[in-house]
C-alpha cells in the first residue's frame, strides 16, 4: 500500500514539474522566434531582392504593364522593366540565346501551344503558386498552362477567331455561310469584297475543316496522341473542299502565302471588304482607324455545325535562367491579377480569362469580347504538345496547295499526314 502511494506522488510531481516548466520553455522558443528567426528571416529577404526584374511582353502590348509595374514597384520596391518583342517568334528565339548567357529576361510571355516544346528546351520552368492564385482563371485557361502535370503559367488573355464586319458595306451580321458566299458574289467583278479569311493558314482553315469532322490529334485520357492524326479523314478533306470552292469562285489570289495576312488587313482597313475573320488582336487597329464595325461568333457552316475555331492562351511564364525565381514568380501573379488583367483589357483590348471579369460591363457590355466568349464555347485549344510543332509547316503547304488547285484535297492532305508522321518521328521518337 505504502509503495503504491509513494508511485501516485511521484508521477504527480513528474507531471507537475512538465506543466510548470511547459510555459516558460514555448515562451523562450517564442521569444527566440520573435527576435531571432523571423527578423533573420526578414533581413535575408531583403538583402535577396533583385536589383531589377526584366519581363519580355509582345509587340505593341507593353502599354498594358505600365500601371502593373507602378503599383508593383511601389509594393515590393523592385524595379521592374520590360521590352517589346514578337510573340509568337523573337521572344522563344531570343532566349534561347540570351538565357544561357545570363542576358534573359526573369518573366516572359508566350502562346500556350508553345508550352511543350519549350519546356521540353529547359527554358520556361514549372510555378509554385497558392491554390488562391490560380482560382480566378477559366479552367480550359489553366488547362492551357498545363503540361505534364504541371502548371506553367498563370493565364494573360485568350483568343479566337471571330467574324468582324465593316457597318458601312454590310448593316446586319449573316448567319451562315451559305448567305454569306451569295452576298460576297454581289461583288464579284468590282474592286470589293464580302468577305476574307487566310484559310491557306492552318490556324484559320482547321476552324473549316474541323467543322466537317477533321482534327489534328485524337485523345487518349484527355491526354493527345501524336500517332493518331485526323488532318486527312474524310471530314477534314470535306471542309478543304469548301475551302478550296471560296479560293476558286470569291477570295483573291494575294491574299494567299506569307504576304496573305497585310494584303487582307490592308483591304479591309482601306474598306474595300465588308467582312473578315479574324481575331481579337485585330481589334485595337480598327478602333485607331475609327472603323464603324461589328463583331460576332463565327457563321453555321453548310453541314449545319460551327466552325470549331483553335483558341489560343497567352501566358505569363518564369525563364528557366532567372536568378530571382522566386520573386519573379511574385511579380507574374501581380501582373495576372484580377485588378491589373482589368486594367490591360482596358489598354490592349485583349480578353483575360478571369471568371470574375466576364460578368463585368467593361467585357460583358463590350460586342468583340463577348463575340469572342461565345465563339471560344465552340473552340478547341491548340495542342500544346512538342508534336504540334510539326503540324504547321505541312498543313500550310497542302493548304496553299489547295487554294491555287494545284493540288485536290485527298492529295494534299494524305501527303500532309505523312510528313507529319515522318517528322514527329524524326524529332520526338526519344521524348
């Protein structure tokens, strides 16, 4: 009995002297915390900030960071600076060089089809960013910025091509192609057009050809597989068969090939075409000019279907070669934040994909990004597998091949689908 008592108190005085020292033992690690780690901490933050950060934006489109910048400069105190490169060529170009050499850029922006190659070339890196960040945006956006897994970047704008014509040579939007083949042979013989589209362009004519059926990668797990190509069934030679007719009976020869592009813009511009498609990029340059113009979603083809256009998202992406990642990662959700997405749609026109801006009256009041909403529902976004890159070149050629009738459809297509193949090969056989 006098054992188990002598037991009893031991433990009680063990489990009192725990209690008692409980306290002061969290307050020392507190006080040690408090005065020791964070202000560590905080001083290495600061002796950590870059001199500056570089970001490459794309042409004519630096005007949508300058208050971006402003406010992150005035928040974090880092300069930040930014140069104007092309897009879809020069900046995957440049850094290529510019990167290794430690002259890069920490942020850079690119199309989100080009994700997978560059990723594959070490020159973007993944972002490690909150849940919080990364909420606001569209999920097809994300899934844009996605690529194996993982996420490469934080959504800027999105696009698609839509349909835009000049008030002043057609009041009213068509609904369907077939009305619109029968009002643009009302100009057939003047110096006017009804309508242009650079369907020698894949980009735009698989908008044809994907509407009667064809594709460019079959899926597996929503997950694209570059051996199963639809570039040449019979639904894609159905749709250039269409294409080939608008070559044959209404658009002009200069409007095919590389000088294409400035030969359309340049007669719609002049208002000497009543319609166009085009993107939203085009936007901007009619406002400049003063045009009186509208905007819709693309017309019903004549299978009844829509034209199942390519969307496309621009990103914000961390270069590989910055030395700074973890604050140029900062600067990238600032610059793609809700508040400053607003303000750059409001500067460059171009739609951000911010699910709380769509309701907005600045966009939901605004024809071209609504236009540009509805017809982007109908759209497909660009593979962003390394493979794709293989598909332009020759779809282009079988497309122009096409357009002159220097080639039938069958033809041109079947010879597209195996250099493709052949490429992807070639190239990707070890990815």
């Amino acid at each position: 009995m006098k054992k188990w008592i002598v037991l009893l108190l031991s433990s009680l005085f063990i489990v009192g002297v725990m209690v008692a020292c409980s306290p002061d033992r969290e307050a020392n690690e507190t006080e040690e915390t408090d005065n020791g780690t964070e202000e560590s901490d905080n001083e290495n933050a600061e002796e950590e900030k870059p001199e500056k950060l570089v970001i490459w934006e794309d042409k004519d489109k630096g005007v949508g960071l300058d208050a971006a910048i402003a406010s992150f400069e005035e928040e974090y105190g880092i300069p930040v600076e930014y140069k104007e490169l092309d897009m879809a060529t020069e900046i995957r170009e440049q850094i290529r060089l510019d990167g290794p050499s430690g002259q890069g850029p920490d942020v850079i922006t690119l199309p989100h089809d080009q994700i997978g190659q560059v990723v594959t070339e070490g020159i973007i890196a993944p972002l490690d960013v909150d849940e919080s960040v990364t909420a606001i945006y569209t999920e097809s956006s994300l899934q844009a910025q996605n690529y194996d897994g993982k996420l490469y970047g934080l959504p800027k704008a999105t696009e698609t091509p839509v349909f835009i014509y000049n008030k002043e040579l057609m009041s009213e939007p068509v609904e369907t192609y077939d009305e619109l083949f029968e009002f643009s042979k009302e100009f057939s013989g003047t110096e006017q057009y009804g309508f242009l589209a650079l369907w020698d362009n894949f980009y735009f004519g698989n908008s044809v050809m994907s509407g009667y059926g064809g594709y460019v990668f079959g899926s597996e797990n929503d997950v694209p597989n570059p051996q199963d190509l639809g570039v040449n069934n019979e639904g894609a030679v159905e749709g250039a068969r269409y294409i080939q007719k608008w070559y044959e009976e209404i658009f002009p020869s200069g409007i095919i090939g590389e000088s294409g592009g400035s030969a359309k813009d340049g007669l719609f511009q002049d208002g000497d075409v009543a319609s166009v498609m085009d993107g939203p990029w085009a936007f901007q340059t009619l406002n400049e000019i003063g045009m009186d113009y509208g905007v819709t979603p693309l017309p019903k083809l004549p299978n009844g279907e829509y034209p199942e256009t390519f969307m496309g998202v621009k990103g914000w992406h961390l270069s590989s070669f910055s030395n700074n990642e973890e604050w140029a990662t900062v600067l990238i959700e600032w610059i793609a934040n809700e508040e400053n997405a607003k303000i750059r749609f409001e500067e460059t026109s171009e739609i951000p994909p911010v699910k709380s801006l769509i309701d907005d009256p600045i966009i939901a009041d605004n024809e071209g990004a609504q236009a540009v909403a509805i017809q982007s529902q109908r759209a497909v976004p660009m593979p962003n597998i390394p493979e794709m890159a293989e598909v332009w070149e020759p779809m282009a050629q079988a497309l122009q091949l096409i357009a002159t009738g220097e080639s039938e459809p069958q033809e041109a297509l079947d010879e597209a689908q195996s250099t493709i193949l052949s490429q992807i090969e070639l190239n990707h056989s070890g990815e």
